[in-house]
C-alpha cells in the first residue's frame, strides 16, 4: 500500500487502526491500556479512530503496548559516523559515468 498518496487524515486512520491492533493482539481494553498509558479514555478513542491526537498520546499508548520499535521506523540509525567524515583527508565526490572516447 503506497501512504504517500494518502491525505494526512486517511494516515492518521491507518496509524490509529495500527495501535488499535497491536492494544487488541495484547488483549487490552481501552481502559486497561488508557490507565496503564496516563492517558484519557478519550484521547486513545481519538488515536485509534484517526480523528486528531497529539503525538504525545501517540508516544504514551506505544510506551503501555510495549511497541516501541514502531518508532525506530520514523528515525532509522545513521549509517554514516559523522567523526568518520572529518577524518576522511578527500571529500566525496558525485560519480560520473565514464567519458566515451571518439
């Protein structure tokens, strides 16, 4: 499913619909995960139907499912050291393909 052509409100549904499986695969009640999380009954109702939630909520109700993984997709680890560029004696430079001769 390509959710770059998704509007963000169709996002913020597929992302509610995502916690509310995870909360369902761990055989949690709303109430069980809202008290667990500190956060209203209101404010996960809100998350799971898409319907504008903070990103606080969000945080909270993946911290109470234990899904804090889920987060490593939004900021991948840098594959390159920053200290290992300022060693590097010769900047990187863009690749050309090879010159035909005539």
């Amino acid at each position: 499913m390509d959710l770059s052509l998704k509007t963000p409100e169709e996002l913020q549904k597929h992302l509610g619909l995502g916690v509310r499986a995870i909360r369902l695969g761990k055989n949690l009640s709303q109430n069980e995960l809202s008290s667990k999380g500190g956060i209203s009954n209101r404010a996960l109702t809100n998350l799971e139907n898409g319907k504008g939630s903070s990103l606080e909520t969000l945080v909270r109700a993946l911290k109470a499912l234990n899904a804090t993984d889920v987060i490593e997709h939004f900021a991948p680890q840098s594959t390159v050291s920053p200290m290992a560029l300022l060693n590097n004696p010769t900047p990187p430079r863009r690749a050309r393909k090879p010159r035909r001769v005539r």
